[in-house]
C-alpha cells in the first residue's frame, strides 16, 4: 500500500469520522488513493449535501474496522 494511501487510512481509523478530500489538504490529489482504499474494501463512500454543494465522504464502516486494522498494524 502507498504511503499516502496509508495515512489516509490513518487518519481515518484513528478519528472514526466521516471525512472529504478537503480534510486532507496535505495530499496531492487524495481521491486517487480513496479509490485504491474503497476497491481493497478498507473505506467506504456516501454523498452527502454541505450548504448547497454535493460532497463525498469516506469512512471506515465498522465491518471494516478489523480488516483496516491487520493493515496499519502490517507497518
């Protein structure tokens, strides 16, 4: 797993949130990686409305938590 996928995978394990790509304005382009995590089946997508804009955001669903898990422990 690239370095920049794993710390996504992080950040979202350690804060049990639901967060966009704006929450990782630290990482070049991080949808690329969100969408290498949501085919290893490690985070999941929803849309959901802020304001009037149309957003994505990603999350670890608790099905997934172990499997998220075995992978930041595998460092």
């Amino acid at each position: 797993m690239r370095k920049h996928a794993k710390a996504i995978l992080k950040k979202l394990y350690e804060t049990k949130s639901k967060l966009t790509a704006t929450d990782f304005n630290y990482i070049s382009n991080p949808n690329q990686y969100f969408c290498e995590l949501e085919n290893a089946g490690l985070i999941t997508s929803e849309w959901a409305k802020r304001g009037d804009a149309k957003i994505k955001l990603r999350y670890i669903a608790n099905n997934q938590l172990k499997k998220a898990k075995q992978v930041l422990g595998a460092a």
